[in-house]
C-alpha cells in the first residue's frame, strides 16, 4: 500500500465512514512498518457532504468532469484572444448545470443527499476549476477535503462578448445625425484624464479590498469547517471507543457468567464426589466389621474342634 492507493480509498469512502477507514488504512500501514505512511494517513481529513460529492464525480463521471476541465483550459486560453468566449461560457454553463445534478443522484445513491447550501458549493467548486488550474487539478484527482471558489477577478483587458444577436447595426445615412444627436445627450460626460485615473485606482482599491475580504471570509469559512469536521471526528472516535468499551464489557459478562456457571458446575460435581467418598469409607468399615467378626468366628470355631 502506498499513500496514493491509500488516499484514493479514502476519499472514496462516505464521510461517515471516513474516520474509521483511515484508522484503519493507519493501522495497516503501521503493521507494515510503515510508521511514516500510518503517519500521513492519520493526518488526511475528512471530506465535507458538497467536496466528497465533487469528488464521487472523479470517480463515476470522470468523462463529463474532464470535458469541463478541457472548457476551462479552453476559457482561459480565450482571455487574452477573446476568441470564442460565447460559445465557451455556454458550454461551461450546460456542462456544470449536468454536473451538479449528476453530484446530487450520485450522492443520493451512496446514502448522502445534498442540501441547498452543498448543491450551492458543489457548483461554485465546479466552476472555480474552470478558471483556476490547481482547483482543476485537485478536482481531478478526487481528494477534495474541501470546496473551493474563485475569488479573483478576470484579467485586464478581458473581451466581453458581443450581445445576442451579433454586432450592433450602424444607422443609416439619413438617420445618423440625429442618432449620433442622441446618443450624445444620452453619453455621460467623459471626466478629465486626472479624474479618470483618481477614478480607476478608486476601483482599483475597491476591488482589492473586496478581493481581501472576500479572501478572508473564504478562509474564515473553510477554518471553521476544518474545526466542525474535526470535532465531528472526535464524536466519531469518542462513539467508537464507547461502542468498542460496552462491546468489551459484554464480552466479560458473558466471560464471568460462563465461570460462575463453571463454578457451580464444579461446586456440584465435588459435592457429589464428597458424597460418594463418605458411601466408601462407610462401607470400608462395613466390610471391615465384617471381616473381623468372620475372623472371630473361625476362632471360636477352631477351639471347639
């Protein structure tokens, strides 16, 4: 067994089961000797419900999930072209939505159903594997403790698409001026150069900030979701090691009831015995009495002759 073989078992395995296959998976590297292995193992975490989901999708639609990571590739690529982006943000948009319903029957069949809150981490881990290559490629292996979301922004410079329907008619000959007329009440007034850089690096900032926040929140959640599952394991073990003592306590009961049926057994057989001593030693002396009063008699006979 090595770690690999190891963690792919484990994060295949429901979270309720999670905690008693890695002891397990522990114990056996350990009896290998293999204390560093039990080691790494030991320190796996256990998976929340929307990152096990995710990670059944590895497993059991691998085909459609790399088909997604193949549109993410596709979409950054596109960032710096521009080339495509409609098409590519529709494709991603059917392949996640087919996904995420897929996550939930698959989930569904293994014992775990997902609640809105799971569906909802499920989609945004999903498409953060689309925009981040390391978030692909933990989604790909299978080994998701967590879930993840992409708190970045887009490049700068980056195309938008053109609105449905394709580009926007120019006006004809007879209609431009007063077109260009009102387009040009209705255009704000463009702010000085000075204004408009004080009006970039205020968005600039902002956006920064939000990202800062937005960051720390996601790291907030993730902290204390890694404490919920770590007290959850502690239940677990503390369940087990409950479960594992009254098993044991059984066990002795029945040990002490079968030696207290063995004594009493015994008791029985050794009064019986005693029983049948005294029956001996009374017809010992019996037989003795007798024996003797033949000897006196042959006496007495033996004088008269």
């Amino acid at each position: 067994m090595d770690f690999s073989s190891a963690a792919g078992e484990l994060y295949g395995v429901r979270p309720a089961d999670f905690v008693a296959t890695r002891k397990r998976l522990a114990r056996e590297a350990k009896d290998g000797g293999d204390a560093a292995l039990a080691k790494r193992i030991g320190a796996l975490r256990r998976p929340t419900l929307s990152a096990w989901a995710v990670n059944l999708l590895s497993r059991s639609a691998a085909g459609e999930l790399g088909r997604l990571l193949d549109v993410g590739t596709e979409l950054r690529s596109a960032w710096g072209s521009g080339g495509g982006l409609r098409d590519i943000e529709q494709r991603r948009a059917r392949l996640v939505a087919s996904l995420v319903r897929t996550a939930g029957e698959l989930a569904a069949e293994a014992g775990g159903a997902l609640r809105e809150q799971a569906v909802r981490e499920v989609e945004d881990t999903l498409q953060a594997a689309t925009v981040d290559e390391a978030v692909a490629e933990e989604v790909r292996e299978g080994r998701l403790p967590q879930p993840r979301s992409h708190t970045g922004f887009v490049p700068a410079g980056f195309p938008m698409a053109p609105p449905e329907g394709g580009e926007r008619a120019e006006p004809g000959p007879e209609e431009a001026p007063a077109e260009e007329e009102r387009r040009r009440l209705e255009r704000p007034e463009r702010p000085k150069p000075e204004g408009r850089a004080k009006e970039k690096a205020t968005v600039t900032r902002t956006s920064a900030a939000r990202a800062r926040r937005a960051e720390t929140l996601r790291r907030r959640a993730e902290e204390a979701e890694r404490k919920l599952a770590e007290r959850a394991d502690r239940a677990a073990e503390a369940k087990r090691a409950v479960q594992e003592a009254s098993a044991e306590v059984g066990r002795l009961r029945h040990e002490l009831d079968r030696a207290v049926a063995d004594r009493d057994a015994a008791s029985r057989r050794a009064e019986r015995a005693e029983q049948n001593r005294a029956r001996a030693q009374e017809a010992a002396r019996e037989a003795r009495t007798a024996a003797a009063e033949a000897r006196r008699a042959a006496d007495r006979d033996a004088r008269h002759s």
